[in-house]
C-alpha cells in the first residue's frame, strides 16, 4: 500500500464568503501547480489553474485540496490545454483533487482538454463531496493528442475517476481507463472518427432553481437520443447524448472531430452561468 500524502503535498483553494462576496481565503501552490485568481464580477470567485512548465511531465503529481464553503459560488477552469508530455521510464503523471462544498455552494468547474501526447501516461482522480443543497457542474474533456500535427491515439495510457458524494452518500462513480494498444481506438465501440471527448457531470437537488437551469441548459444541447438516433452518425462533426442518471444526477457526454466542434457546449454552459442565481457573469467572455 502507498503512503498517504503528507499534507504539505497538497495544495489548497478555500473560498468564503466576505460581505456578501465569494472570496478565495486560502490558496497554497504546490509545484508543478499554479493558483490563479483573476477577479470575477458579480461577487463570484474565479480561480484558474496553471502550471510551471506548459503541463505535467513524467513524474509529475498535483495534489489538490478545494473547499467552497456555505454560500460561495465558485468557477475553477484552467489557464489552457493541459498538456501531458512523453512518459520517461513507465511514469505517470497524476492529479488528485479532493473537493468540498458546503451548504448551497454552487461550483463551476470547467477546464480546457488534457492532451495526451505520444506515449504519455496521465491518471487523474476526482473525489467531490457534497452537502444535500450545494449544485456542482463539472466537465472532464480530453483530447486524443496533438490533433493539429496529426497525432492522434498515441498516447499509452489514460485512466480517470471520478467520485461524487451527497451528504456522505456515494451518487455518482465514472470510471475510464483507454491503453490505444490494447484497443482500437477507431473501432465503432470507441472512439470511431471522433478525436475529443467531453463529459459533463450536474448534481444538485432537483427543485433546486440552480439546477434546473443547468439541466434545462443540458436538455437542449443533447442532438441524439435513444428515441431518436440518426441512422448515420459520420457526417455529423459532434454528437451529444444526454442521460438523466438519477434524480438529481445528469450526465453528458459529448463526441467531436474537433475542439471547434465542442466549444459551443462550454459556451452555452457560459451563457447559462450568467444568470444571476449562479455565477452572474460568463466565465470565458475574457479568456475567449
């Protein structure tokens, strides 16, 4: 068994509320990780992460803690594409994010694609938890490599996980794990002519009026259906299905032959996140 962490691994993100505003209280780097914290309008708390060297190399952890306490309203995205460079000797680079949101917190979490480069090795693993009040809306997006030199699949191994927990209560566990030579990645069952991926996780309380706005916004952006599926799928640039997994759960999941053909999901979750019950303002409008 692996040692567990000592807490000086980790870094921390606490946001608070100050007069009525979310506030970033506590923010602790550990490198490679760097923490951003742009100002946000509305009162909302803006937090971007970054790192020292473009993106994680072989080796490379980041620990992350992330704690919005009652009230706050958080958006977490990302400088830029992170990307995950060669394996040198079987490493692996790996995040770790353990978040928390206390009583009708609402967070935002939204970042660009990981990029697996050729013969990278990238695992990540998420544990939310969640009060019975608090809203999260989260995306996981990954590309297949370095699409624009023609580098696609070549990485050797990704997993993912990610654990979400209501009142102490497991709802949502999404496991994936893709070895590209253990698979075919164009197979049909995969991944077919599709080079990104984007999943996108809403949990909240169904009669919350967060929640319902978001999942509206879900609603309307699902293209096929099992009641209505396309006989013939290869001439369409994306494809997204949308799975209301349990009350209080939503799942998307997005498939695209491009970043440009996904950006608009992130940009309707944009327009939706300015109403004023959520985040008040559009979280890319600077960055795009």
């Amino acid at each position: 068994m692996l040692p567990t962490p000592a807490a000086a691994d980790w870094s921390e993100i606490a946001v608070s509320q100050v007069r009525g505003k979310s506030v970033l209280t506590a923010c602790r780097n550990v490198q490679p990780l760097k923490i951003l914290n742009p100002r946000a309008p509305a009162g909302s708390c803006y937090v971007v992460l970054s790192s020292y060297g473009g993106g994680m190399v072989a080796g490379d952890v980041i620990r992350l803690h992330l704690t919005a306490h009652a009230g706050t309203r958080l958006f977490l995205g990302t400088q830029a594409n992170t990307k995950i460079f060669r394996s040198v000797n079987g490493q692996v680079a790996e995040q770790l994010i353990e978040g928390t949101l206390e009583g009708n917190a609402l967070a935002a979490v939204l970042p660009d694609p990981v990029v697996l480069q050729e013969h990278s090795r990238y695992r990540q693993r998420q544990h939310w938890h969640l009060a019975p009040d608090a809203v999260l809306l989260l995306a996981d997006w990954f590309h297949s490599g370095r699409m624009d030199n023609g580098e696609q699949f070549a990485f050797t191994s990704f997993e993912s996980e990610l654990r979400i927990t209501v009142a102490g209560r497991l709802t949502v566990l999404d496991r994936f794990a893709f070895r590209p030579e253990e698979h075919i990645a164009t197979s049909p069952a995969n991944f077919d002519r599709y080079q990104t991926t984007l999943s996108v996780y809403l949990v909240g309380h169904p009669e919350d009026d967060r929640f319902y706005a978001l999942a509206r916004t879900l609603e309307a952006l699902q293209t096929i259906s099992r009641e209505a599926l396309p006989e013939d799928l290869s001439e369409q640039e994306f494809v997204v299905a949308l799975t209301p997994a349990k009350p209080g759960v939503y799942v998307l999941r997005a498939l695209g032959t491009s970043r440009q053909a996904l950006q608009p999901i992130y940009e309707r979750l944009g327009q939706v996140l300015e109403q004023d019950a959520l985040l008040a303002h559009h979280p890319g409008q600077r960055k795009y």
